[in-house]
C-alpha cells in the first residue's frame, strides 16, 4: 500500500485511513485506486468480518485534490463500499466535503463528528456531485433534504447529519473512531457472516424491487443461510444452550441464483 492510505487488520477487523493529513486528506486518484485495492481485499478475505473507514486527523477528507483538473478525481471506488461483502463503516472524524462525504455514504453505518463541516459542495465549484451521490443521498435522507443539500452546497454539522438521518451517531471527534471500533468487533464477534453479507446486500438492492420479490429472496436467502456452516452451528448453539461459534465462509458459500431455473436479481 502506498502511504496514501494506512491498512490494519485485526481481530477480524480492517481499519482503512486515508492518509495525507497535511492536504487534510484530500483525495486522489492513487488514493482511490489504493482504496479500492483494499476494500477488495476485505470482500474476498474470510477473515475481515468488518471494516472501518476513517482519516488521518484533523479531518476525515476534505474533498478531491485540487490540483488534478476539475473532472479527474472521481469517488468512483472499484468495489465501492456498498458492494463489499462484509458491513462497512465510516467513522467520519473530521471535516467531509464533496469527495469525502460522497464516500461516507457509500458505506452502511456513518459514526459523524459533531463539529465537523460536511457538504456536497460541487455545484459552487461548476460541477455535480458524483460517486453515487444521487443514489445514496436520496435512500438516506429522503427528496427533499437531499435536495437541499445537493442543490443548495450548503454546509451541515454532525448533529444535523443525525437529524436528517445521514449519520448512525453524531459525537465529538475524539470518539468517533472507537465507537466504530466497537460497533465493528462487535459485529466481528457476534454476527454470522453469512447472513450478515446477504443481509447487507438486500438491504441495498431491495429499495430497486418490488414487495414480492424481497419477500421471496429473503425466503430464499434463508434457506440458504440455514443450509450453510453456520446454519448448522446455530442450531447446534441453541440444542446446547451456548453462544454460537461461527466459521462460515462468505467467499465459498455466497449464493449461486438462476440454478433451479428461476429469474432472480443478481447478488454477486
């Protein structure tokens, strides 16, 4: 990994930070393509249960290196955090403007800074947001806070993000990332993985289907799941009145749709 982003793995959990505190993080495109080097790491690895993505301090990323062109940063991650298979979440330290909110919401849980100052702020700069902007923004806070937000440029702190339902928790800056940290471990330790990767994928893919369909994949999906390592191991905990141990494999046990001849929306 380049210097421009730190990797730790530990007890099943990556910590991604992006690290050029002295341009407060501001992103680039060797940073994106280190990030996405990462997040793909995390999808096919067993073993990272949860992932973290934070900043160096003081900020989280103040939006894309502007010394590139207008145009060639982009938040366009490959994979973006929404479709890595394990929970991903932003402990959002400090400062996230354009660029850097753009990838806090691309992750599933947000852990914001109070004092912070967040914003979609590209219609000032003579562009539109981007990386998925316009499709997460929306699921999060609804039309017309997001239109608000985008159309205006406006500025926003942490208590707001909460109130709009951008943010899981609006906290000082300094607890941030060990509440993401705990809030990870304790999906780590406690969760299956399983269904905690089918589970996040439905959660995303759901709000583009109909009722009908979501209640058919998740019948579906759990049959699957009660199929699988950790199928047999929950109920082996329960029969034995003890925690579970889970050891299921997400990269070998993901679903394979269309085997019995059925259409089904892609979740690979």
């Amino acid at each position: 990994m380049s210097s421009e982003l730190h990797v730790d793995v530990s007890q099943g959990v990556a910590v991604l930070t992006l690290n050029r505190p002295a341009q407060q993080n501001a992103f680039t495109p060797t940073m994106a393509a280190e990030l996405g080097a990462a997040l793909r790491r995390c999808d096919s690895e067993d073993a990272i249960r949860a992932v973290i993505v934070t900043g160096t301090p003081p900020a989280f990323c103040a939006g894309a290196d502007l010394s590139n062109r207008v145009g060639e940063v982009s938040a366009t991650i490959d994979p973006p955090p929404w479709r890595v298979r394990k929970p991903v979440i932003a402990a959002v330290n400090g400062h996230a403007v354009g660029i850097g909110l753009a990838l806090a919401l691309q992750c599933d849980l947000r852990y914001m800074a109070r004092d912070a100052v967040y914003g979609l702020n590209q219609v000032r700069r003579g562009v539109l947001a981007d990386g998925y902007a316009h499709w997460t923004l929306p699921r999060l806070v609804g039309m017309a806070n997001a239109a608000d937000i985008m159309l205006t440029g406006r500025t926003f702190d942490g208590d707001e993000a909460k109130a709009m339902g951008l943010a899981n928790s609006s906290l000082p800056g300094g607890e941030v990332l060990p509440t993401a940290l705990a809030v990870a471990h304790d999906i780590a330790n406690g969760s299956a993985p399983l269904p905690v990767a089918l589970s996040k994928r439905l959660l995303w893919e759901g709000l583009g289907m109909s009722p009908a369909v979501v209640g058919q994949l998740e019948t579906d999906l759990n049959q699957h799941a009660t199929k699988s390592i950790d199928g047999g191991e929950a109920m082996a905990a329960f029969r034995d009145r003890r925690q579970p141990s889970w050891s299921g494999s997400v990269s070998t046990e993901w679903p394979a749709w269309d085997a019995a001849g059925r259409e089904r929306p892609s979740l690979d």
